[in-house]
C-alpha cells in the first residue's frame, strides 16, 4: 500500500520521498488506525491526509475551521488535478446541491467541511462513501488546548456514527493534556499518535526583560537598521500599539505597516500582499497575522510584548525562518503585559487553564536553563544537550548539583501520595503548621520540614526549574497537581543527578501578580 501512497505522491504533488514521519502516518491510516498526528506548522501535515485519501479511494471528509484557508487547500488540490470541493456557509443552496451529487455518485475524493457545518451534515455523510476523517487544527476540540472552539465539539459524534471509518487528528500545537483530551473528545480507539520533532534549531531565542518602552523602541530600531533588506514580524499586544510602532518606524525610515483584525479585509490583504512580494520589510501586528501566511525567507521576529501562552509563542516564533536559514527571535518581557494579560485570562471563558498557560509563559520568560530545552520539553519531547543559541547558553547563569534539594522536594511528593499543587508541597517542605496541612496528616510524613532552610520564594524558583526541565509535571487537569515524571524518578532513586541554577535575586515586587 505504501508504494500506492509513494506513486500517488510523486504523481500529484510532484514529491520524490516523504518527509519524516509522513510514510509512517500514513502507513498507519492505510491499515485503518485512529491516527494522532502532532507536527510544527510547514511539517506536511496535509499530505498525511490527502495522499491516503487517494489511495483508500471514496471520500475522505476534512474538518476545517477557517473558511478562507478551506478554499485555498481545494484550489491546489484541483490544480493537482484532485477532485476537492468544500462545503460551509459560504456556498448557495444550489451550489451545496451540485457537490452533495458529486459526493454521492462518488466522484469527489476530498470533501472540507467547517465543523458548524458537520453539525447538521452527519446523516447525509452517511449516503456518501466516507473512507477517512481527517481533523485539522484538532487541538480546538480540547478546552485544555489554548484555541478552543465551541463548535469543534460537534465532532464527538464521528466515531459513534462510523465506528469502521478511521480518523485521522491533525495539530501543530498540544501539549500533553490536550493531546489526550483530543484522544478523548473525539473517542479514538487505540489511535496511533506520532510527534515530528517541534525542535527549530536554526532560529536563536532570546529574552530581554525590565527595558522601558524608549529604551525597547531604540533597541528595535537599530536592530533593524542593521539588517537591511530583511523581512521581519514584530508582534504586539494591541491594535493600538501595533499602528504606534509602525508610526514609529516609519518616521525612522523603515518600510513597515500594521496588521490587525480592526482593518478591512481589503487593507488587510493589501498588507499581507506588501510583505509576501518584499514591499514591505516589517509588519507590526497583532497575532491576526500570520495564519496561512506562506513566506520563507522572514529573517526575525520580536514579540514586543508577551504572548500569553507558549503554543501562541511557538508558532509565532515559527513564522521565521521556513526556509530552515539562519533567523532570530526575541522576546520583550515586562511585568506590565503580565498585569494586563493576568486581566484578560482573569476575565475571560476558560480563566484558570488561560492563568496557567499564563504562568508557564512568564515560567520561560524568566527561566534560568537554556531556553529551548525548555520549549521542547513543554511539547513534550526532551533536548539532552544545551542548544547553544540562546540567550540563556550565550550567558550562562551559576549552576550547582541540586541532586539532594530535588530529592527532597520528590520524596516529599511521593510520601504525600495524593495530587497536591506547589503551595502544599512547599507547605510540607518547609514544615508549616497551616490548618489543612495538619488536617491531612502531612506533619506525619518523613520528609516534613526537611526543606525549612529555605525560603517560600527559592522552593518556588526551583520547582519552577524542575518543570522546566521535565523532572515534575503540572497536571491542570487535575488541581494544578504536582507530578514525578520519569526522569524525575530517576534524580529521585539516585540514578541520575539534577542540575540546578542559583536563584535569580531580586527586587522584592511591590504587586504579586501571579503567584505559584
Ligand atoms: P502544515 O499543514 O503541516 O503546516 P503543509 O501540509 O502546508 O504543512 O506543508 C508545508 C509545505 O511542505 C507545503 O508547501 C507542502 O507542499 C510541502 N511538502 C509536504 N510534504 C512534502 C514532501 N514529502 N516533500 C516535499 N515537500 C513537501
Ligand atoms: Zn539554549
């Protein structure tokens, strides 16, 4: 079957091989596997559904959640020659009607469908000789996930309906929780999940905090003014600023526009067109840009202020360097976005997950270990070594064995046996006598005030490095819960040592803004 797959690869895309994992994926779904697929943003994700679909023959349904990008994807599959066709409230009745007949005498392959509109199609999908579901940007599906979207929970029904019809989940962006809480919402049986390496080597990641706005403003103007000729993204947290900064930089001479969702479609699209075709160098934007935006060679991106979570992080950062050349990136970190992000995680639907996602955030902000191990753990794969284009690995912070510390801090969890969040463990370490604690019975424990010679603050700093660094987890689905991971079983039992950073020292804050 795979050499079907790889004929039909070369016969349609005009591929010689597939990328890594692709054969594997698709391998998969040919022997009519659930499939999970988790791949950055440019990985191929499409192919893994759309080759597959022309090998099983029949129909193969794609649930999509952006109607703009649904049209794109079946134009260059009928320039491919592929029969493709989408169905969402854009269409008139008679044209829904023309490809409903199309579907049944069994002559389109690929069917889009925007989840509201699955909603009211199931029963129809049941006249049509449906081979394969593919779930695109499945993580919407998850409120765990940092883009849930209300209708994607239509899709639960799919499995119940046509248990025989394998599904296939795409998404560039979950973490572990999410990932199983997609397994979970859209019933997988046994699915086979595959992870492409979310590693991006050749983009440098730097965090500079505590800046000013002038002084910030100054620092990006002569970055830029030393890179002619490349393009770049600066991402900001509002309209508002997006259209100052782009002011700004005019006024300095550097060709630069600003992009946001306030704009009509026309000058949205006019500014997209400028930075695709080199008219213009920078963007100042909001995160409405960049989705389905296809240009290699952007040079840089700034974050001119935090972004509130690491999935948003990750793919903004990920718009830079497509080509896999040299690019970089770089983080402006302030306490003021904190504030006004920890309102708007405060205000909005889904308030502790979004005050969690937050709080990981400020986590890589203000981490002390090199930045993309950090990264890479969050979606769930491990980096031995330090990356060596970071800032952290540019400028190493002081680093001492915390074996010992580390051990402490687990057995406690260990002797505590029931899901406890930071607060507690830190509580038990340092041998408080609060009320609840007492209540538990956790005075009782071994390891009870074995870590009373330091501080609230510092066990916070090092729990925090121990989630960085994969030796604890944080399961938000269940109370914030502290976790033992199995590297942090292995520190634990004395097969392996911790390595830890001293603490940063700092200002005392006048305003706690998140606290552990
Ligand atoms: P994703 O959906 O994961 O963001 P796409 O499916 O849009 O990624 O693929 C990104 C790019 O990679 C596309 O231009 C696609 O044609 C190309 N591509 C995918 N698979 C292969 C392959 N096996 N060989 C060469 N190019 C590929
Ligand atoms: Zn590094």
């Amino acid at each position: 079957m795979i050499d079907a797959a790889r004929i039909v690869l070369k016969k349609h895309f005009g591929y010689d091989e597939f990328r890594p994992l692709q054969s594997e994926i698709i391998s998969s779904i040919l022997s009519k596997n659930d499939t999970l697929v988790l791949m950055p943003t440019g990985g191929g994700k499409s192919i893994c559904f759309q080759v597959p679909a022309l090998v099983l023959g029949g129909l193969c349904v794609v649930v999509s959640p952006l109607i703009s990008l649904m049209k794109d994807q079946v134009d260059a599959l009928r320039m491919n020659g592929i029969e493709a066709a989408f169905l969402n409230s854009s269409l008139t009745f008679e044209e829904e009607e023309v490809i409903v007949e199309k579907c049944i005498s069994n002559t389109i392959s690929l069917l889009y469908l925007s989840p509201e509109k699955l909603k009211g199609s199931l029963a129809m999908l049941g006249r049509f000789n449906v081979k394969l579901f593919a779930i695109d940007e499945a993580h919407c599906i998850s409120s765990w996930g940092h883009d849930f979207r209300p209708e994607y929970t239509q899709l639960s029904g799919i499995k119940n309906r046509f248990p025989e019809v394998p599904v296939i989940a795409l998404t560039a962006t979950a973490d572990n929780v999410t990932r199983r809480d997609i397994i979970r919402q859209l019933s997988l049986k046994e699915p086979k999940t595959f992870v492409a390496s979310f590693d991006r080597p050749n983009l440098s990641l730097d965090v500079k905090s505590g800046l000013k706005s002038r002084e910030k403003d100054s620092e990006i103007i002569t970055f830029i003014k030393n890179r002619k000729q490349q393009s770049g993204i600066i991402y900001c947290l509002s309209r508002k600023i997006t259209e100052e900064l782009a002011e700004k930089l005019l006024n300095h001479g550097i060709n630069s526009a600003a992009y946001h969702a306030g704009l009509s479609a026309e000058e949205r699209n006019s500014v997209q067109d400028d930075f695709i075709n080199d008219r213009v160098g920078v963007v100042c934007a909001t995160v409405a840009f960049g989705m389905g935006i296809d240009k290699s060679n952007v040079r840089w991106v700034i974050h001119y202020n935090l972004p509130k979570n690491i999935e948003s992080y990750y793919q903004e950062i990920g718009r830079a360097g497509r080509d896999g050349l040299k690019s970089e990136t770089i983080l402006y970190y302030s306490l003021g976005d904190l504030v006004l992000l920890t309102q708007f995680a405060e205000q909005g639907q889904q308030r502790e997950i979004n005050l969690e996602k937050l709080k990981r955030m400020q986590q890589f902000a203000e981490a002390d270990i090199c930045r993309r191990k950090i990264l890479i753990n969050y979606f769930g794969e491990s980096l031995e070594q330090n990356c060596g284009n970071c800032d952290v690995c540019h400028n190493p912070r002081k680093h001492f064995n915390g074996t010992l510390l580390v051990q402490k801090a687990l057995s406690a969890l260990a002797r505590i046996n029931e899901p406890v969040a930071t607060n507690m463990l830190i509580d038990v370490l340092r041998g408080s006598h609060k009320a609840e604690l007492i209540a538990k019975g956790f005075d009782k424990i071994k390891t009870y005030g074995a870590g009373s010679d330091l501080s609230v603050n510092h066990w916070q700093q090092f729990i925090m490095q121990m989630l960085n660094q994969g030796i604890l987890e944080m399961a938000y689905d269940e109370g914030f819960s502290l976790k033992i991971t199995g590297l942090g079983k292995e520190i634990l039992f004395g097969k392996k040592t911790a390595d830890l950073v001293y603490p940063v020292v700092r200002e005392p804050k006048k305003t706690k803004v998140v606290s552990m």
